[in-house]
C-alpha cells in the first residue's frame, strides 16, 4: 500500500498548509522509510518542498535500516536535502540482532555508517539497545563511539503484552535484565559516554555537541508545536493537540474523503504546566522554577539525593534523576 500511503500523506499535508506553512525541522520516521524506492522518496520530498516552506538551513532526518544504506542510497539521501541520518543499528552483535529479529547483520550495520559519512552527512545518530541477554554493553558503546558519530539513542529493551517477545519471556526462552541491572546499566551508559564526550542530554540520547543535538525531537521535550502526517501521528499546536487512526486502510481511505483525525484534546493552563513538568525532567534542559509547587523542602531533599540540581532559576535532573524521569513530576507538581 506504499503507493496509497504517499498519496494520501500528500493530502494530508495540503491540509495544514494555512496553519503550519514554515518548518524548522523535517523528520521522516516512525518506521521505516528507507524501503521506500528512489522514485517514491524523491515524489515525496518534492511535494513536502514544494508545498510548504522549509527554513534554511533546516535540520532534516530519515531513519534508515543499515541493510537499506548502500552507498549510492546514502547518496541519494544526500541529494534530496536529507541532513541527518538516524541508522537504527540497535546492536553489534550477530546473535543480538537474530534475537531482536532484525533483517540486518553487525557487518551491515558498520557499512551503513560508513557509506552515510563518504556520502557528506556530518550528523549520523547511532540507536542502541541495552539489556539485553548476555550483552557485552560495554563492547558495544565502544564499537558506537569508535565511529565518532554526533548522536547517540541509547533504549533498554522494553517488551509488552501480545507481543512475539512477551511469548517468548513467559516461555522462558527470553531472559531479560533485572531492573537493578538495567539501574547499573543506565549509569554505566553515562559514564562511559561521558567520559567520551558525549551530553547526556536527554534521559536516552547523548550529543557530541550542541550542533548536533536532535532539534526536531527536541521540540516535543520543549513543548513546542508539532505537525505529524501518517497513520497514527500525533500533532500539537501549543494548545491543542490531535492524532490519526491507526489503521492504514482507514487513514487512506479517509483522507479521499475529509480528514483521518480520530481524537482531540485542548489543554488547560495547569495541563500545558504539568507537561512542561514531565517533559522537561527528561532534559539537561530541566524545568523553570515557577513551574514547581513542590516547597524549597522538598527540592533540598531531592538535591541531597542527587536527584537534581536548582540553578539559574531551573530545576535540573542528574544522571541519576533521570532514572525517576517519570516519579519525579509527581513529587514536584
């Protein structure tokens, strides 16, 4: 349905024409857009270019599967404005990456990186996964950043109900990581990548430097306005925000017909502050001052702990506060 999908993003997009007419940012993600054919990726970003104004000097990404990133894919990638590269290589290791059931081996995965840096992409993000069984992690951040990429995601393995994974945990032929461990691992992460220069500037990503931070992703962490096309995106306004059906025969079907929208919300003052709150005790940019009503008390306790840092007006999180990213809100709202 790859056809029907372009044609109905296209349409979509004719749609918030008037409302979101400048972007700072352009992000083709959420699953794998590097299967899309040269023909069908060039269509795509010359209706995305042509319809709407793209500031320059813009950062825009795609996220690619490394066995998709051949060298003359990456330069394709290169010609039709794509500045940044986001290679879900997710491990090193062979046997990981049968685990996971990834279509991609470490060989590829090392080519990948290396094809998008002859290509002239300056910003590559490398996606890591810890935690997972018999894992050398430490082996695996040393093989990421003797790549010296800008950017690197770095998620624990995360399995949910119904899924391929869960039977196989509960059958146990799938062991996962203790929470103390994913605790040690988390920690280690940020030591290891500290000491290699990275920021650990958001609870999963490290930068080499500021420039090359992830500035689309950042403004969901900054709260800023959003527009997502495709099923299943999500869109936000600074007031507002909505989402599309799931479904991909719905979503095209519905955008021959009107809009494929299936929920709206529009949230209060104190809405907008609490997830201002919880965004922002994801990121070395933490949250303003005003926006706590936890007393002086309750931040002394929680700097004693190490949880954060109060400075400039600013409640920080740490390393180690980062790992309560979503218990922290609750004791500071």
């Amino acid at each position: 349905m790859i056809d029907s999908w372009l044609e109905a993003l296209c349409c979509e997009l004719d749609l918030y024409r008037e409302q979101f007419p400048r972007f700072e940012t352009v992000y083709l993600g959420g699953g794998t857009p590097s299967l899309l054919s040269d023909q069908q990726l060039g269509s795509l970003m010359e209706y995305v270019r042509r319809s709407v104004s793209i500031l320059d000097g813009a950062e825009c990404t795609i996220e690619v599967n490394p066995d998709d990133v051949s060298r003359e894919k990456a330069g394709l990638l290169r010609d039709l404005g794509f500045n940044r590269l986001s290679i879900g290589v997710q491990s090193f290791n062979d046997r990981l990456l049968s685990l996971l059931q990834r279509r991609h081996t470490a060989l590829q995965a090392c080519e990948a990186v290396a094809h998008a840096a002859t290509a002239g992409f300056d910003s590559i993000s490398l996606d890591l996964m810890f935690g997972l069984p018999g894992q050398d992690w430490e082996a695996e951040l040393a093989q990421a950043v003797a790549f010296q990429p800008g950017h690197l995601s770095c998620y624990q393995l995360t399995i949910k109900p119904g899924t391929p994974f869960h039977a196989l945990q509960q059958s146990g032929e799938l062991e996962i990581a203790s929470e103390e461990t994913l605790v040690q691992l988390f920690m280690l992460t940020d030591s290891i990548l500290d000491d290699a220069g990275y920021a650990h500037y958001e609870v999963s990503n490290f930068t080499r430097g500021i420039e090359y931070e992830a500035c689309h992703n950042s403004r969901y962490w900054q709260h800023l306005p959003y527009l997502g096309l495709g099923p299943s995106a999500h869109s936000f306004d600074g007031h507002t925000r909505w989402w599309n059906t799931a479904s991909l025969p719905e979503y095209c079907q519905s955008l021959a017909k009107g809009s494929p929208v299936v929920g709206r919300e529009t949230l209060t003052a104190e809405q907008l502050r609490l997830e201002r709150l919880m965004l922002g005790m994801r990121t070395q940019r933490g949250i303003a001052r005003e926006d706590v009503s936890a007393d002086a008390a309750v931040l002394e306790r929680l700097e004693s702990a190490g949880l954060v840092v109060v400075h400039d007006a600013r409640v920080v999180p740490t390393a180690r506060g980062m790992l309560f990213a979503d218990r922290l809100p609750l004791v500071l709202e």
